[in-house]
C-alpha cells in the first residue's frame, strides 16, 4: 500500500487543491466502496510570487506532508474510519438527545440548553473546540429554562458544562469525532455553597405540629429520616418495602438519579410515617407542586424561617447522620452517593459541634 500527495488545479488554475492517492484502493469500513483519494481540504497558489506566498505554500505543503504520514500509520495499524466521512455529517443533537434518555433529568437539561444554543443545528462535523468553548460561556451567563427570570447558579453552570463534557467523550470513544475536544477545554469551577439543613429540635417541631396537607408532612419527615429525594418519595410504592434479612425492615428501590438498585434499612419509626399497609403507591396524594408554596407556608407557620427546600430534608438526614457520628462509608451508603466527596460535604461540623468546641478551652 502506497500514499502519495498529489495536487489538482482549480478556481481555473490560480489555486491547486492537495490530495492524498492511495494505492491500491481501500474499502470504506461503512459503506464497503473501494477509494482512491482523501481530499485534505488544503489549497495553496499554484503560482507564489511573494516571498510570504511562498512560504505559505511550503507551511500548507508540510501540512499536507503530516496527514500522508499519519495516514500511512493508519493503514498499517488497519484503521480506515478516516475514509468514511458521512459520520461527520450526522447530527450530533440526535445522538445527544439518545444519550440524555438513558440518563436522565439533568443529561435532557443540559441537551435542551445545547439545542437552544445551537438553534436546533448541530452535526458532529460542527462541533469544534471554539464552539464549546462558546458554549461554555453562554452556560455561564444563561437563564434557566423553566424559570427564565433566573440565572443559572455557577454549580449548575459547572455541573452541566461536566456532564456535556461527558458526551463529548462518548462521542469521541464512539468515533464520531476526529480529535478529543475535551483536550482543549477547561471547566467551570464550583464555588462553595451553604447546605441548608434542619436540626434535631426543628424536625420534631415538624412532627408534633398540624400541616394542611397531611401527606406533605409525612413525606417530609419520611426524607428527612431516609434522605430519599422527592422524586423517590413520590414514586415509592409498597413492594419497595420488604422485611429486611437482618431485622425491620428496609427500602429496595431503584433510585432515579442514579439508577441503581439500592437497599436502605429505615426504623420502625419511619415505617410508621407510611401508614397502614395497602397496596401501590405509599405516599397518595402528594403532588410536587405540594413542595413550593405549601411547604413554605407550613415552615412559616410552625416558625422555622430558613429557606428550606424538599432537598433540604436529604441534607438534614445526613448532616445529623454525621454529627451523631455515624461513619461516612454507611453515611454514603444510606445516601446512594456515587463518588464519596459528594458524602463529605456533610461531614462538616455542625453549627452545635463548632459552639462546643468553642467553650472547649476556657481561663477558668
């Protein structure tokens, strides 16, 4: 097998195109036609007269000169995906769009801001380390698509922007882009953020007092002893509750966000918070729109004045978790956490534990 650069004029003879002639031909691994020609797209003045033409000519050549040798190298090692060129042009919102299915509520985010940004035009051919890198900045300054008054936080910026990363590096392994574009760009860092929590006190409050929508304060109370996110809570249903193999009983569910089946024993206390034993979903009734206004009314009205959130309910379970001294490994797994940083986060001192250790060393 030989590669040899070869040129052809065109535009009527000023510029020649340079192209690549294999010999004998090799078969496109996608479509099994027989080619003899790789056009480089590099075109250069078939007659310089500049001394900075032709030096530009020259630098184009060498060029032209490094693809001939990587090409050799491919067809030695038997790798001709760069014949088939069709995969370029494929859209590459498609292929984001089948991916964020299978992941989930954030991946379909993350895709509908790419959409908007690209006006619903996007191959895998388009896709260029300045693109993204654009793309990066208006995830900095976007709004939010649901809540279009707000911007986008930085940690949302960052996680999005993480997990476009992530389908870029698919795309890559898949071989629809030439080149590993996340090379070339660089996050966006996270700042950090104060995780809202109730304390011990706060959650019995919670429990002795009356809430509008009773099913609303089960449920909460329910997260706040399990850390279950709200869309596991509304989603729970009564076969998910089973007697555990040690003693009680336990939740085996598969958790949405992560999509792994997952085991968390809970008290005879949280069972009870359930009620009586039926049958498909636990928690009838409760609505997420119960966890807007009404939970802010509620909190309001028993006296808790921070901005507490239904996800509030997760950090509580495991900042006390913590603080109670429960180890970050059950902690973690309680929690369902994928990367145990994201478990540490709550491993710092509470407010209580830091006033203890202020009256710790004392001149008296």
């Amino acid at each position: 097998m030989s590669v040899t650069l070869r040129q052809k004029p065109i535009k009527g003879g000023k510029e020649q195109s340079l192209y690549l002639d294999f010999y004998p031909a090799i078969k496109n691994p996608q479509t099994g036609k027989l080619t003899r020609r790789e056009f480089l797209s590099i075109y250069i003045q078939s007659k310089p007269v500049t001394s900075a033409e032709k030096d530009l000519v020259k630098e184009k050549k060498a060029k032209a000169e490094d693809m001939k040798g990587l090409r050799e190298l491919q067809i030695i090692n038997e790798k001709y995906d760069f014949i088939d060129k069709t995969r370029f042009k494929m859209c590459f919102l498609d292929y984001f769009y089948d991916l964020a299915k299978a992941k989930g509520d954030k991946w379909i985010m993350v895709y509908f801001h790419f959409d908007k940004f690209t006006n619903g035009k996007c191959s895998f051919g388009d896709l260029t380390s300045d693109l993204c890198h654009k793309f990066r900045e208006y995830l900095i300054n976007a709004n939010q698509l649901k809540n279009k008054d707000y911007k986008l936080s930085q940690n949302s910026a960052s996680a999005y922007f993480r997990t476009f990363r992530a389908v870029l590096k698919k795309a890559y392994q898949d071989r629809y882009l030439r080149e590993n574009i996340n090379d070339f760009l660089e996050r966006i860092k996270e700042t950090d953020v104060k995780k809202e929590y109730l304390t011990l006190a706060e959650i019995k409050i919670m429990a002795e007092s009356q809430c509008e929508f009773p099913v609303l304060k089960s449920a909460a109370l329910f997260s706040c002893l399990t850390g279950l996110r709200i869309s596991d809570v509304i989603s729970l249903e009564w076969v998910h509750i089973t007697p555990s193999p040690l003693n009680g009983f336990c939740i085996r569910k598969r958790i949405q966000k992560s999509k792994r089946e997952e085991t968390i024993p809970i008290s005879t206390e949280t069972l009870a918070l359930c009620g009586k034993r039926e049958t498909g979903i636990v928690f009838k009734g409760l609505k997420r729109t119960m966890i807007n206004a009404p939970l802010k009314k509620w909190l309001k009205e028993i006296g808790i004045t921070k901005h507490i959130t239904f996800h509030c309910f997760r950090n509580t379970n495991a900042t006390l978790l913590a603080a109670l001294g429960v180890d970050i490994l059950t902690i973690r797994s309680m929690l369902a956490h994928k990367n145990i940083k994201t478990t540490q986060l709550y491993a710092n001192p509470s407010d209580e534990k830091k006033i203890e250790a202020a009256n710790v060393i004392t001149l008296s």
